[in-house]
C-alpha cells in the first residue's frame, strides 16, 4: 500500500505542470507552420500559440530559474522536438549561442519569462520582484520537519516569516513592503503527515523561496508568487496519510536511534 501511494505521488508530482499548470500542446507533424529560427521567435510562438492566459500567468508569478527548470522537463522535451532542435534547425540553435538542444530550450524559456513580464503591469511586475527578494531573504529552519503534521509546518514556517519582515525591511529594494503571507489553496487536510526527509541533514537554514519549493514537491502542492501572498496550490487534499517512514523517507540519524 505506501509503495502504491508512493508511486502515485510520484506521479502526479511529474505531470503536475502540464496536466495542472500548462496545457499546451505540441503542433502537429503535420503542420506546414514555418519553424521559429531565433530565440525571440520561438518564444514568440510558445507565448500566442502553445501556451494559455493561465499559463502566462504562471510564467509571470515565479521567478526565471524556477519557470526555465519547471518547463524544461516534460514539457520542454514538445518544443525541442517541435522546433527540431535536435536536428534539422541550426539556425535556432545558433541564435540561442549554444551547442546543446536542452540548453537552447533553457534560453527559450527565459527568453519567454521576459516577453510575459514586458506585457504586464509594471506595478505588478514591481510587486512581484519586491516578494521575489523578500522569498529569498526569510531563511527557514526546518530541522524537525520530518515528524509534524501539514498544518503543523505551516504554523511554524508563518512564524518564522513573521519574526524576520521587520528585520527585514531595510535589505530590500526601495519601495517594497516587508509583507509576506502564506495562503494555502485547493482545500487540503492539514491533519496529514508531511514528507521532509531531509529535514535533519543540515542545521542552517535555508530561503523560503529553496524550501517552499523542494518542500512542495515531495507534498503535493505548487508555489506560485502573488503579492502580498505566496500561493500554495494543493493538488492532492492529502498527500501522506499515513507518516512516511523507512530509509526513503526517514532522515538517516532517525532511523539509528
């Protein structure tokens, strides 16, 4: 039975970003639309043709590394066949400046997370930038997490965020507010069991942006920046029922006691 839940969270975690976040589709073999054959013409295409309002929206909410990371891996695996970068269009590869397809998409990617944010609201833009560094300041202490309940670690990753804001103040850029909430979304059981296996390897702490990031994939839920709140998107109600335990889930110090 754990095995069956882990392979199904595993899973569900691997597609989350096509079938929950992006639903673009790949053009057909078929289609005679010419191949994009610069950086700013893929991207171009992926932005008005591949990719939805929510999509964009996504793109807009996190930050460069996170969008080019999350898109390279399914998702952009689609647009290196589409746009033949393995073979077939050195002209695109050229243009992104290096010899690797996956590299290329990378810059495609980036160069997308640019084209979206030239297209939006520049006070939005501001506002996001401003949480961007404030999710980068907040360093959270985790040690422990391994053994609490969902809510129980939000609990404690609030009053972290809390004690830190005003301290915090001074480091950012003129214009930000040092405000910061976390809002959970998509009903989930915080009565269930997290995973955070490696909550005992260090005992420095690390971002917010790191944690809530690695913290969210291995439960269930996505990171998606809207100021003044950071969205947690839950797309199982509860990923762990049970607590995970065992040498996959269990820091290594706890399974010796």
């Amino acid at each position: 039975m754990a095995s069956q839940r882990v392979t199904r969270v595993a899973w569900a975690l691997l597609i989350l970003f096509i079938a929950g976040q992006c639903v673009a589709q790949e053009p057909s073999p078929e289609s005679d639309a010419p191949l994009p054959r610069s950086v700013d013409e893929a991207a171009v295409i992926l932005k008005t043709k591949w990719l939805s309002a929510e999509d964009l929206d996504w793109i807009l909410r996190n930050r460069k590394h996170v969008v080019a990371a999350e898109l390279h891996f399914p998702f952009g695996t689609g647009v290196r066949n589409a746009f033949k970068l393995w073979g077939g269009n050195p002209e695109l590869l050229a243009s992104c400046g290096v010899r690797h397809p996956e590299d290329c998409s990378w810059r495609i990617f980036e160069r997308l997370w640019e084209l979206v944010r030239a297209d939006a609201d520049p006070v939005l833009v501001r506002k996001l930038d401003c949480q961007f560094q404030l999710a980068e300041k907040i360093q959270i202490a985790y040690k422990g997490f391994y053994a609490l309940r969902m809510g129980e670690v939000l609990e404690r990753v609030r009053e972290q965020i809390d004690r830190q804001l005003a301290d915090k103040a001074s480091e950012l850029g003129p214009g930000c507010e040092p405000t910061l909430r976390l809002h959970p979304t998509g009903d989930p059981d915080l009565s269930c069991w997290v995973r955070a296996e490696f909550s005992e390897d260090g005992q420095d702490p690390i971002s917010l942006e790191r944690f809530s990031r690695w913290f969210g994939w291995r439960n269930g839920f996505r990171v998606q920046h809207s100021p003044p709140e950071i969205t947690l998107s839950f797309h199982e109600k509860c990923a762990w029922p049970e607590r995970p335990t065992g040498e996959d889930f269990e820091p290594p110090e706890v399974r010796r006691r």
